[in-house]
C-alpha cells in the first residue's frame, strides 16, 4: 500500500497530488458512518506452517534450524546392524544439515492531515492501519506459495500434463511422491481453474450421488483425505500437494507493529506498519506441484 495514499490537495510531503480527490469520498454528503470494503482473498496458508518462529527464538539477525538430514536408506539413518556374540558395537551416528532463515523488513507509512481527520467520516488512520494488516497477511501468503514452488522444483515433485483439465491421476502421482518418500498428503492447495476442474470431476460427482463412500467430501473440502484449499494466491492452473507437518516454516523477527507519530510542523498525523519475516522451505520433498494448461 503506497505511503502517499491520504494527502491534502498543495500538500509536498507525500509527493502526492491524488490522495485527496479519493478521500474526498470520506468526507459526509450523507449520514452513512460506514465504509463498504473492497471483497479480500481468503488468506488461510500461514496456519499450514511446521512451525512459526517468534522474535524470541531468533536471537541475531538469522534463525539456523538444524535438520537431521533425510533419510534415504539404513545408511543415511542410523545404522543398525547384527552384531555376533562378544563383537564390536559398530559406532555409527546419524548425518546433519542445516536451514537459515534470514528474515526481510516490509512496511508501509500512511499520512493523514488534521484537517482530513477533522472532516472524514471515521478514524482514517485506524482504518488503513487495518488495511495495511490485511496486506501484509496478503504478502506473507505470496512468500509462501513462492517457496512451495521452490520447495517442488528443488525436489523434482512435479507433476505435469497437456490436458486442459485436472485428470484424478494427477492428484495420486502428486500423492505418491511424497508417500515414496515417507511423508503424508495432508493438504491440496490449489488455483481457482484447478478447482474447477475437481468440481467437475465425473468420479467424484458419480460416487456422491450414487451414496457411496466418496473420495471427496464438500466436493474440494476432502479429496482423498487431504483438505483443500482454494487460493487466488496460487495461479489457476496450479495445485500444491503437501504434508504440512514439514513442508515450510516461518521465521518472524518482528510481528505485524503498528506505530502512530504526528508530524506538528504540517499538522499531519501518520501510521507506520512493519514486520519482520521469511518463509523457508523446510523439506522439499513434503511439496509436490501439479500444472495443467
């Protein structure tokens, strides 16, 4: 959300010379003490976090979370082996990796003349402190999907067809990756067109109308035991199968803060919001992406 949102029609110190004409709207020509908001996304994927690291568990700038590293066989985990009477105790110990999460300043400032404050018709500053909450959730979901993408590219978990719609195979190939690798499907995050695609889904409509025992539950509630969740955040032709148990973490140095301060000398009064975060994929192979055309 750009800083010089709010201005006063002449005023320098927001390099702005439209803020007014919009929040012209704000000043009463009615009695109507209420302003309708612009529909929002539904922002849902911070819950699937591992974990959400908090300021007190980054004691410096980085958070370095040691990984044990994947196990791929006895040889990579801990070994244990047969061991005849009175031999050696083979010594073994299992191997180490690590994830840095550096986490990055985002913020906003909104500036709001006294006399703006005197003629709207609400607390201008209240209402676009709360706006700015909104956008900033709206941005830490777009870091997400950006590394659920990294996370399915890195791993190779990818899933990719020339059909024009979503074919059940799909789902169970995207499944199956991280089942072969020890993981549970636990979540579907997918784009607006991919969820058409499952509503439209013959089997499933044919198993819910017939009684029977359906794959899918709500039509994209429960696909196979995973929830899904339809995201604008995701493009349209892409799904995520993930276990969310490991599939990313957040790292969050500084919570969502919201400061006030008045500047005296332009009778002016501004709202500053700032956070403090990175996302980071925590195990790749946990993320499968799907992409249709």
């Amino acid at each position: 959300m750009p800083s010089n949102l709010l201005t006063t029609d002449g005023a320098d110190f927001a390099s702005s010379t439209a803020g007014s004409g919009t929040t012209s709207y704000l000043i009463p020509r009615t009695l109507l003490g209420e302003v309708i908001n612009a529909v929002r996304k539904k922002l849902l994927l911070r819950g699937l976090a591992a974990r959400v690291f908090g300021p007190t568990a980054i004691a410096g700038r980085t958070l370095v979370l040691p990984l044990q590293a994947e196990i791929a066989d006895a040889t990579t985990a801990l070994p244990i082996q047969q061991v005849g009477e009175g031999g050696e105790i083979p010594l073994g110990q299992s191997e180490w990796t690590s994830l840095t999460l550096t986490p990055v300043k985002y913020g906003a400032r909104i500036g709001v003349s006294r006399e703006m404050d005197e003629d709207g018709i609400l607390d201008l500053l209240s209402y676009h402190a709360e706006l700015a909450g909104y956008e900033f959730a709206d941005n830490e979901e777009s870091l997400i999907v950006s590394q659920l993408n990294t996370g399915a590219s890195s791993s190779s978990n990818e899933v990719a067809n020339s059909n024009a719609t979503l074919p059940i195979t799909d789902i169970t190939r995207a499944m199956q990756y991280l089942e072969a690798q020890n993981y549970t499907p636990t979540h579907m995050i997918v784009g607006v067109e991919v969820a058409n695609d499952l509503r439209n889904i013959e089997e499933f409509n044919t198993m819910k109308d017939s009684g029977s025992n359906p794959k899918t539950q709500r039509m994209v509630g429960s696909i196979f035991g995973m929830n899904v969740i339809v995201s604008n955040n995701v493009s349209s032709v892409l799904a995520y199968v993930i276990d969310a148990s490991h599939a990313f973490v957040i790292a969050e140095k500084r919570p969502l803060t919201v400061e006030r301060y008045s500047d005296f000398a332009r009778d002016t009064g501004f709202v500053v919001i700032t956070q403090r975060v990175s996302v980071g994929v925590l195990r790749a192979e946990a993320i499968a992406e799907i992409t249709t055309t």
